[in-house]
C-alpha cells in the first residue's frame, strides 16, 4: 500500500502550464489541483484538505491574501511567490496552519530547500531552478 498522497494546490494564472512541475510533483507522491483566481482557490480550499498550497501573490482577481484566512488552522503550508527583476522572492505564510511572523523572504534558492523540506526529497539544484521559474 502506498502513502497517502500529498494534496498541492497551485494558483495563479500559470499554475497548471508546467508540464515540467506536474511531473516533478506527481513523481513524488504529490496530487495537484490548480486555481486561476483568488475565488477559485478559495472555493476549492473550502471543499478540500491540502497540505501544500504554492499561490502567485498578486492573482487576477485580487491579492492572494484571502488565501491566509481560509487556511488557517488546516495542515496546508502556503507559500507566496512574487516577481521582482532577476527572478522571484517567497513567503511562507503559513506552516500546517500556524502564521509564520517574522519569517524570511527566501530567493529561489531558499525556496527550493524549503519545498524540498516540505516533500521530505532531495532536489536538486538545477532541477528545481527551472521548476522555481515556471511557477512565477
């Protein structure tokens, strides 16, 4: 019998484009579901646990602030993702529910450790760098 699969949610207007991503994350047990929208993600969180939540900071139809609230006190690690010149900043937001105050902002490179983190896997470097950079 296998683990039970790891639930990633992926917002934003490029979430589900990356062929590249899914199979990296299916190949490591993860079940992924994508949202375009604030109100997408919403919904579907409202429906469904997920333990790793990856959103786009700035969506569509707002900020992915919203997001915070309804994840709060669920297992869900949230992590978002803003672009700036040269790549991409992250903020974990959450762990397994819990606020994360004061944490910081990670490069890609933090990023990478941290999402390795989270699946429990090595990755490595090179690999991710190209899967960091669809995700943005």
């Amino acid at each position: 019998m296998s683990a039970k699969p790891i639930m990633v949610l992926l917002v934003g207007e490029t979430a589900g484009s990356s062929l590249q991503l899914l199979q990296w994350l299916s190949r490591r047990n993860c079940r992924c579901q994508f949202a375009q929208s604030c109100q997408d993600a919403c919904n579907l969180v409202s429906a469904a646990p997920f333990d790793l939540v990856i959103s786009q900071y700035q969506l569509p139809d707002r900020t992915a602030f919203p997001l915070l609230d309804s994840l709060a006190g669920s297992p869900a690690t949230l992590f978002f993702s803003t672009r700036v010149e040269g790549g991409s900043l992250w903020l974990k937001m959450l762990e397994r529910g819990k606020r994360c105050v004061g944490e910081p902002v990670l490069r890609q490179n933090g990023f990478t450790e941290a999402l390795g983190s989270k699946l429990d896997t090595a990755v490595e470097s090179y690999e991710m760098e190209a899967l960091v950079r669809e995700l943005t």
